[in-house]
C-alpha cells in the first residue's frame, strides 16, 4: 500500500485562489497594524536621532567680456578661446583639488564649533558664542572633541577623555600631521579668556565674540578635523550643473549646516573669480614684469648718457652745433633708433626661440606688442601655446599625469611651436637683412659726421646715445602705462547671478511624508507575503465549495464544529445544529436507499482518508440519529489496528469484532447495549497481528449476514484509505459508504485517491460528509479544531506500520498546537 500512501501527501495543482488570499488578509489586521506600528516607530526614531540635511544653490555666468581698451596694437591679454571653452575650464577648476584647498583654508572649516543636543553633537558654525585664535606654526588635537565648559568670571574649563595613550595632530599652517603622547584618562584644565594655551595637543586662546557676556556653566565642544579630509567632503559634496551646455553654472552644497553652506559657496565663486582674473591678466603680468626689467636697465643707460652730455659741454664749453651737423645727427639718429628698434625686436624673437625650446610651462611669454611684433601668425600662435599651457597647468592639479588628455595637450602644443619657430626663423632672417641696410645707411651717414671738428663729432654722439636711450625709454613707459590700463580695466568673466542665501529651506535627506509612508509599505508586506505564501503553498480543504470543484463524489451532508469534550453529540445535545446536521444525513441516507430500492436491513461504511478527520465522531452520531428514530441500529468498530469507540460509550474493549473473527467468542458475546435506546455496539477488540485478512475472511461476510438478520441499520467504522486498504476490502458489505473529509484539516491531495478509486467503479455508492464546518473560519482563519476526540496523524501512522516513536509523536502533537 505504499503507492497509496504517497498519493495521500501529494498536492493538487489549482489555480491561486484569490478569495482566500483576501479573506486570509482581512484576518491577519492585528499584524497589519503591529508591522505598521513597528514601522512607524523606527522611522520616527531615526528622525529624531539623523541631523538634517540640507542642499542650497548659488548660480553663476561665464561671459565674454571683453576690454574695451583693446586694440590690434594692445592686445596684451589671454585669450580663453570663447566661452565654450571657459565654461569647461571653468568646471575644472570647480573641481579641482587646489580651489577647495583654498577655501577651506580661507573659512577655516577645518575648526567646528559644536554643542550637545539630545542625540549628537551638532554643528553651530556661526552661532557659537566664542572663538578659538589658533597660534601660528602649532599643532592641534583632530578628530577628538574638546569639551569647554564656561564657568564663572572669565574662566572656562577644557576636558577630553583619553583612551588611548597617542594621538594624531596637525599643523593647519604646513598641513603636516605627527603623533603627539598624552595622559591615559580623563584630562581637565582651567584657563581664562584670551590666556594663551599651550598643551602638546592644543595652541592657541578662546576669545568670546562681541556682545557675548552670559556663557557661564554652559557647555560646547571645538573640533579639529583632518584637513585633506575635509577637502574631500567639500570637493565630493560640490555638485556643478551646466544645463543645456549653456553659458549658465549651477552649483549646489550639501550639508547640515545651512551658515556653512551659504560661506562655502559664495567663498568658493570668490576665489574662482579670483583665480580666472588672475589667469586672464596672466598675460598682461608677465609683460609688465618684462617692462619694469627694461625700464631699470633703459633708466640707467638715459642718465648715465644724460651725465655725459652735460658733463662734455661744460668742459668744452660747447653751447650750440651748427644746423648741418645737427641735420646730419637726426638723420643719423632716426637711423641709430630704428637699429635699436630692429635689435629689440631680434632680441625678442631670440629670447622667445630659447624659451619656447627650452621652458616646459611656457606660460610666462611676454606680449609680443611690447617689442613692436606685430606679425598676426606669430600674435596667434602665442595667444594659442599660452592658452594651452595654462590649460595644462589648470589640469595638473586634477588629473594623472599619464592621462590621455595630457598627451593630447602636449600634443597640440609641439605642433604649434613647430610652427612658432619657422616664423621665427623667417622673422629673424628679414630682421637680420633690414638691420644691415640700416648699419650701412648708419655708416654713411657716419662718415659725414667724421668730416666734422672733433669737438662736434663727440658732442653729436653723446648726444644721438642720450636722444636714443630717451626714446626707448618712453617707448617703455608708454607700454608700460598701456599694460596699466588694461590690466585695471579687465574684469572676470564670471558673473554672479544668485550669490548663495539661506532662503528657508527643507531637509533633502528627512522627508518625514515619504519616510512614514515608506514605513507603512514596509509594515504591509510582511503579513502580505505572509498571506500569499500561505495561500499559495495551502493545500487542505476550507469550505464545501472547494470539495466540490475538486471533486464529482456527491455532498451527503455538513456537520458543524463540536465544542464538547464528548463525541455523543446527537445523544446529549439533541437539540443542537450538530444533532440536525446528522439528521439532515440521515434523511439523505434514507432517500438515497428509497432511490435505489433498497429493502431491508442497510449497511453504511465511514471512513476518511487519514486520522483526526471525524471519522469515528461521524460513525457514532449517524448510528445514534437512526437509533434514535426507532431504528435497531448497530455500530461495527472495525478499526482493528486503532479502536476507539469503546470510550465514549464507558465500555471496555477486552472483546469485541476480533474475538468473533478468530472463532473465540459468538455474536452474543461481542455485542454491547449502550445507553442510547436502540443502539447496540460491537468493538473492535484486542489488536490483532493480521488484521486485513481477518476483514477479508469468511467469519466477516457471516458476521454482516447475521447482523442483517436483527438489525435496521448497521454502521461500520473502518479504517482511513489513505493509511491501509481494509476500507476498501469492506466497500462490499456497505450499502452506502460515507467519506468524511474535515474542514482545515484534510488535504486536497487526499481527496485524490477517493477520486481515482471512485472513478475507477472501485467505491460505488459514495458520499461526501463534511465535518467541522465553521462558517466563520471557512477559509481556516482565527479560530481553532475546537474538539476533543480523535488521535494525531502521526500516531495512526505509526500504528498502521507497526512503528512505535512516542518521541515523535509527541512532537508532532505540539506542532500541530503551534500549527492551530
């Protein structure tokens, strides 16, 4: 029968059923509202125990904006290479390890200010009563609170908790950190106001603020941190948008102090301004350097020629020159300023070919306009090399040195001073050629001047040295007044649309709607999952809808649920649902046997599939209600491997059906009159060692006839299908065979075996009874089995396989508590 064992723990495949899954969420409300109250809870302490967070904005152009003053004879300046270009230059720079280093350093964020509130310590950057003035070139404490309680008059008390015997430092002028010994323990130390402190981890003096006066006994904390590390909070937190790659910048901080962001931003587009009009002059810079080095050098040449002239007349007493001489002298000294024109700017062309082979950062080239270059490939080409070796520089402090873009700068930069170069080369050689031309014509001129007095001829040359260390000197300062002009006229190309305020705003990370409806989500789908999984993987029986769908065996009747401690329901309670319930099934009997005429004496078989689903509960009252209506009825435990009959009716079960079968006792012996009028019972008896073939034998079919002879109605209580095949050996006796399938209790799968064996012309004549029905619980939720009789799966099993685990079944009595 091992075959018919396990088709009894199989399942049958259905549809989900989605009724049950709503009435199985209906009953689990109390865990609905437990997981949401959970849920609700956590979340509110999370929000009390998070500091806020906040994102403010500040929004920023990058624009063309051109000096007015420039000329194609001035143009002295950096140019960017349009806006596109700035706005990518730009955004690096916002990136850029190197500006946020700066205003860190500049708001000194480095130092906090904190007071205790309930669950933390919170930031109160510009809300602190004090100040703390760290002493140059000292080191400090990080990353450890120092508590500063204020006590009366001026004095305040420092205490830190050491755990540890060392501790890390920094120096936030150098940017150096060291490890500095301290007391193991508890440190504490009384100072005055604006007394220096000097402790090897803390240097420097607290100083209330202006109108502060009333600190006394209260509390705060002062904070050093790593400086690189808050670079790195800043830099990551800086959020910088360029929407629609427009000429347009937002950039948004975050952080849980609302001061600290409005100072961080405004500050960071400061030094950004700073930083681009710094670069934008950088051309202009340089020239003026290269200026003020030629007016020193030109200054002392004029004065020293200056000193001669005057000292030359004075001696030879020289007060005038005739107008040819001085013809000749201007002529000559046009020619000698146009020499010194043409080696300034061969000078230039020389220093700049040295430069531009041997410099690496080639961003220190002078404006080519102070030497009069005014060469439009050479003034591009430059403008070009010097505005990528400031884009270089910018990248250096941002991105590796192998990166591609590196390659590709250097790349760009090699091919334009190839180029550079050969219009130096040809430059030069025209230089080189004119200035000859013009030494020739000098020398001609020269040789009228030999002509002269010797007197006239120095006095002419000191002269001509005097006029042209004159010229060159206001061909200098007017560059230099020039380079003045531009550089105090130039303004950043970065315009400040919204500078950043605190407007108001709301936590970004606390939005405390969201969080409690997440809350409440979270709290749902625990019992939801619960309910689907349950539903999903629930294979027993939950209402006489489902038998029928799953099965064509007729529904002889429904029983309802037995809240006594007794099966004699239709004897002691004859009143009750139950009592009518088996009435309303002894009247289908009845009509069933009128349908088949059927005369005589009749047989009923009950069984179930398993143990614990009523069978002998139903066995009982259905031979009770025929008794009752005047019948002789009879009740056959045939059970012989589990008798259970025998108590509820007060009687031993030292003889009974087994006794009869072996040939020991007679058919007067076994039966047993009880204390319902009409109903006489036979047990089963002692536990047999064979009992299927005692069923099967030829002392059964004789003990049927017999019993037939003298009684109306005989109930046999036979053994659960599922478990043996002695109910099936017993179907020929019965007249009508009742299967008794038990609410929340039997298995669709079990209804599988009736079904098949029905099917099959093997059980004719078949009804269904369903027992334990509980309107209320038809979907098998909220209540319990609520009845007293019958035995546990686990202990029928064992009987019918001969196994004994006391253990085990002990066990599966206390998870089937658990289960209900």
């Amino acid at each position: 029968m091992e075959d018919e064992f396990d088709l009894t723990e199989q399942q049958s495949q259905s549809v989900f059923d989605f009724k049950a899954f709503l009435f199985r969420v209906l009953s689990f409300w109390k865990l609905f509202l437990l997981f949401i109250a959970v849920g609700v809870f956590i979340v509110y302490q999370q929000n009390i125990r998070k500091q806020k967070s906040y994102r403010l904005h500040t929004q920023i152009s990058i624009e063309e904006e051109s000096n007015p003053l420039f000329t194609s004879n001035t143009s002295l300046t950096f140019n960017w290479g349009g806006v596109s270009g700035k706005v990518q230059t730009i955004i690096t720079s916002l990136r850029s390890r190197s500006i946020h280093e700066q205003v860190v350093d500049n708001l000194k964020f480095y130092q906090s200010y904190l007071k205790e509130s309930r669950f933390r310590n919170d930031d109160i950057y510009g809300a602190a009563p004090f100040h703390f003035d760290i002493a140059e070139d000292s080191y400090q404490l990080i990353n450890i609170p120092i508590k500063v309680t204020f006590l009366e008059g001026n004095t305040f008390e420092l205490y830190i908790n050491f755990e540890s015997t060392q501790y890390q430092t920094q120096n936030f002028d150098t940017k150096r950190k060291s490890k500095v010994d301290v007391p193991l323990g508890e440190f504490r130390k009384e100072f005055q106001l604006g007394e220096y402190i000097n402790l090897p981890f803390l240097n420097g003096a607290l100083e209330l603020n202006e109108n502060e006066n009333d600190v006394s006994k209260k509390e705060y904390f002062i904070q050093f941190h790593d400086f690189d590390a808050v670079v790195s909070k800043y830099r990551d937190n800086l959020l910088v948008e360029n929407p629609r790659n427009s000429a347009i910048l937002n950039l948004s901080l975050k952080d849980v102090n609302k001061a600290k962001i409005v100072d961080y931003l405004n500050e960071t587009v400061r030094v950004l301004r700073e930083d681009q009009l710094n670069r934008k002059n950088q051309f202009v810079t340089n020239t003026i350097n290269f200026i003020d080095q030629q007016l020193d050098r030109v200054k002392s040449q004029l004065i020293m020629n200056s000193d001669s002239l005057n000292n030359y007349k004075e001696e030879n007493r020289i007060f005038g020159v005739e107008d040819e001489s001085l013809f000749i002298n201007n002529k000559l000294s046009i020619l000698e300023t146009q020499e010194a024109e043409l080696n300034r700017r061969l000078e230039y062309y020389n220093n700049l070919e040295s430069y531009l082979i041997n410099s690496n950062s080639l961003t220190e080239i002078p404006a080519p306009a102070v030497a009069g270059i005014e060469d439009s490939n050479i003034l591009i080409n430059i403008t070009s090399i010097n505005e990528l070796s400031v884009q270089k520089a910018k990248y250096g402090s941002t991105v590796r040195k192998n990166a591609s873009i590196f390659a590709d700068l250097n790349r760009q930069i090699d091919g334009l001073k190839t180029v550079l170069l050969e219009n130096i080369k040809s430059v030069k050689f025209e230089l080189k050629r004119d200035l000859q031309i013009t030494r020739s014509r000098i020398a001609e001129e020269d040789t009228k001047i030999r002509k002269l007095p010797k007197t006239q001829q120095q006095l002419l040359d000191i002269q001509r040295q005097y006029l042209l260390s004159e010229k060159t000197y206001n061909v200098f300062l007017a560059k230099r007044g020039e380079a003045d002009i531009i550089k105090s006229a130039n303004v950043s190309d970065i315009l400040i649309i919204d500078p950043a305020k605190d407007t108001g705003g709301n936590p970004i990370d606390l939005k405390l709607s969201s969080r409690y409806l997440f809350a409440i989500i979270g709290g749902l789908l625990p019992p939801l999952l619960l309910a689907f999984f349950l539903t999903l993987f629930d294979n027993k029986i939950h209402n006489p809808q489902v038998l029928e769908k799953i099965s064509n065996i007729p529904l002889l009747g429904v029983v309802g649920k037995n809240y006594l401690d007794h099966n004699l329901v239709a004897h002691l309670k004859p009143r009750s649902t139950l009592a009518e319930g088996f009435r309303a099934i002894r009247s289908s009997l009845q009509f069933f046997y009128k349908k088949h005429n059927l005369e005589g004496s009749k047989t009923i078989m009950v069984t179930s599939s398993v143990s614990g689903e009523g069978k002998t509960f139903c066995s009982i009252n259905i031979a009770t209600v025929f008794a009752m209506s005047g019948k002789k009825t009879i009740l056959l435990g045939l059970d012989l491997r589990k008798p259970k009959i025998f108590g509820d009716f007060n009687i031993e079960n030292k003889i009974g059906v087994v006794n009869y079968l072996i040939g020991q006792k007679s058919i007067e012996d076994i039966v047993v009159e009880t204390q319902v009028p009409n109903l006489h019972v036979v047990t089963s008896g002692p536990i047999p060692p064979n009992p299927s073939e005692l069923l099967i034998s030829d002392k059964m079919k004789e003990l049927i006839e017999t019993l037939k002879k003298d009684y109306d109605y005989i109930i046999l209580d036979t053994p659960p299908v599922g478990l043996v095949s002695d109910a099936l050996a017993l179907t020929e006796f019965a007249d009508a065979s009742v299967y008794v399938v038990r609410q929340d209790y039997t298995k669709k799968g079990m209804i599988n075996l009736i079904n098949n064996k029905y099917d099959k012309g093997e059980v004719q004549n078949l009804s269904f009874v369903y027992n334990d029905y509980d309107r209320k619980g038809k979907y098998g939720y909220g209540y319990g089995y609520g009845y007293g009789y019958g035995y546990g799966y686990g202990n029928y099993a064992n009987g019918y396989n001969d196994t004994d685990h006391v253990k085990n079944s002990v066990f599966k009595r206390i998870t089937s508590v658990f289960r209900r």
